[in-house]
C-alpha cells in the first residue's frame, strides 16, 4: 500500500454504473503525481493516507462490484511530509 | 486510477475475440505516454478522464469477459491541462 | 493497454506447462525495453501491437488457464513509430 | 517479490474494516521510497524482507478476505544493504 | 512477462506458510535491479528466464494455493546480455 495526501475531490457527471455513489478523492503523492482513488473512510484535503490497489482495492471499497483500483485504506495518525522518504 | 485525457479512436482489425465491439481509445498521460483503453462511456478526443486499471477494468467494461487491463470510467468535470499536478 | 511492436518470437525449451503451447513473442516499446507476451493473434516481426496485462492477459490468451501476464490483444492497423508519442 | 525493509509500524485508528487487526509496517525499498505492508510474520524495524504483491498479498495474510496489496512473506536470512543490487 | 537473469537462491527460515517449501530465486533484470522469485522450473545461477507476475504468478508455480506475485516461466534459449536492449 502506498502513501497519499488527499488533494480535493473530484467530481465526474458522466460515469461507469460500477462506481455507483462512491465518493471519490484525487490523492496526490510526495511528488505532485495525482491519481484518483474511492474513499470509504470519510477523508478531508490535508489528510496521510494509505491507499490499496489492484484486486484488494474493489474489496477495500466495501463491495467487490465497485470498479476501483485505488482505495483509501485509512487516515495515518502522525505522519508528515518529512516522514515520507525515511 | 490514473487520470488521463483522450487522444483518438485506436483500429485494430485483427484482435482477440475477448474484446467483442467495444470501442478503443488511444489515451495520453501528462507526460505524453500513450496507452490504450476501453470506452464503455463515450468519449470524444480532449475528454479528462479517469481510468481503470487491472481486474477492475474488466468489470467496469460492463463485462467481466471483456479481456481489457484499462477501462475509462468517467469524464472529469472541470479538469485542466495545469491541474494535472497539484 | 499498452502499445508495443513486435521483435522476434522467443523460445524456451524448458518452461512451465501452464504456458502450453502458445505462441511467444518478445515485444519492445518505444525506449527499447523488451518483454515477452503470448500471442493467440498471429503477429510477425514489426507489427505494432497492443498488449493486455494482469488478469485479462489470462483471458485474452484463450484460456484462463494460461499462466501469462501479457497478452497480444491486436494489430493495430496504421500506426507508426511516429506516434508512440502523442 | 520485492526485497524491503521495516521502518517502524504503522498506527491508523481510522481504517477500512476489511484490515481487521493486521499489523501493519512502513517497509522502505533501496532507494528510500516507503510502502505500507500487512505484517503476518511479525518482524522488527531493520528485518530485511521480501514483500509480496496484488492478488497474492490478500492470501498470504492469512485470509483473502483481507484487504491489503502488500505482505510481508519472510525475513531473509543472510541479508545486507550492499546485496540490494547485484 | 519479463526477462531476467538468475542470480542465486534466497533464504528466509522464517516465512508465511502460503509459500510451502517452493525454491526462491533472486532474479535481476539488465539494470541490476533484484527481485525474488518462485521457481518450479528448476533454475541456476546466471540463467536467462522469463518470469510471470500478478495473479498468473500463482497459477504457474503449480498451485493457485501458493502466494507469490512473481514465478519463473521457463528457461530461455540463446538469450545473452547483448539482447536486453534491441
């Protein structure tokens, strides 16, 4: 699993049923490359995160239907940018 | 899921019967790698949009059968070529 | 999907037996790195191709019993080494 | 299988319920870059490990039903900084 | 699927039972780089192979049961450093 800052959320009007209404984050990492993962968790722009990819991504989501290959897994409790390269 | 912007439609008149009708488009990242994906939304070339990628792709085909490692899964409201990295 | 070209087909005397007896081929990008794919489509050296990894490889190869992670999907028809790069 | 250290653990009091109790480690590549596993092993920081990834990491915690890309699958004996590159 | 070069066996007394008593291989690629491997092939010391990764990896070391991301696919004939690169 990887580490993630939540960046802001991201709105699609036009997309795939699979996603249902999941709600979705653009997670950027420690240099500026954004992605876009499902949030079951509940997170704010600002927040460490770890996100889970590939299978275990639409499992994480709560729901192995939902078509997602990044999943916020959960908010890191004391994690900083300095933190993020040992 | 990674965000990527449309370039154009991909032909490829001999393929794997996996893939059945479903439309292929040539996608681009920020940095100008192109990749190939699968289109269940309809999209048009300059359409931001995120993508789908490993078992996921398959299901947001709209099929599991559908053999795709890449699928478009929304078209990005209110996207730019500078919010490509926050 | 990726987009490569197709260099020369590989053997291997010894191999698993998951792989049966399918086709290998040793595929390249546009830096020149090279992986090998099966190839249920019948491609022959400089055909531009696209290839489909992860799970959809499996499918795609005819049979979800074939142990591969890439698979030849199609020729694509017009393409050229001018346009890896959009 | 990749080959990785442990950091330190990781403290996540909000995470997705699919994790249930797994430990879970910051493990750190040769290069610096940090991951977060599921640890089944039960390893200290400085263990060199191999990781193991996708599909995979959810059985090799205990139970597929766990919703991790990345496990940590032995502690390697006999390991060095100097081995990480041949 | 990927080409890389055996460079010698792994151990790890301490490991997940998922592995079962499946040989380890460490395998770099033309850069050095190293990864671990499964080998039900049966592979020495500065063989050129081909691995399999993802959720394929498993099914080619024998048993779907066994958690690996990453198994030697078989031995490649006349392949020497010079080919790597095309």
């Amino acid at each position: 699993m990887r580490i993630q800052r939540v960046a802001r959320d991201l709105v699609a009007t036009e997309q795939v049923a699979g996603l249902g209404f999941t709600s979705l984050q653009v997670v950027e990492d420690d240099r500026g490359n954004v992605e876009v993962a499902t949030d079951p968790v509940g997170t704010k722009p600002g927040d460490f995160v770890f996100t889970i990819a590939t299978s275990a991504a639409r499992y994480a989501a709560g729901n192995a239907a939902i078509t997602t290959d990044l999943t916020i897994g959960g908010i890191i409790d004391h994690w900083s940018e300095e933190r993020w390269r040992s």
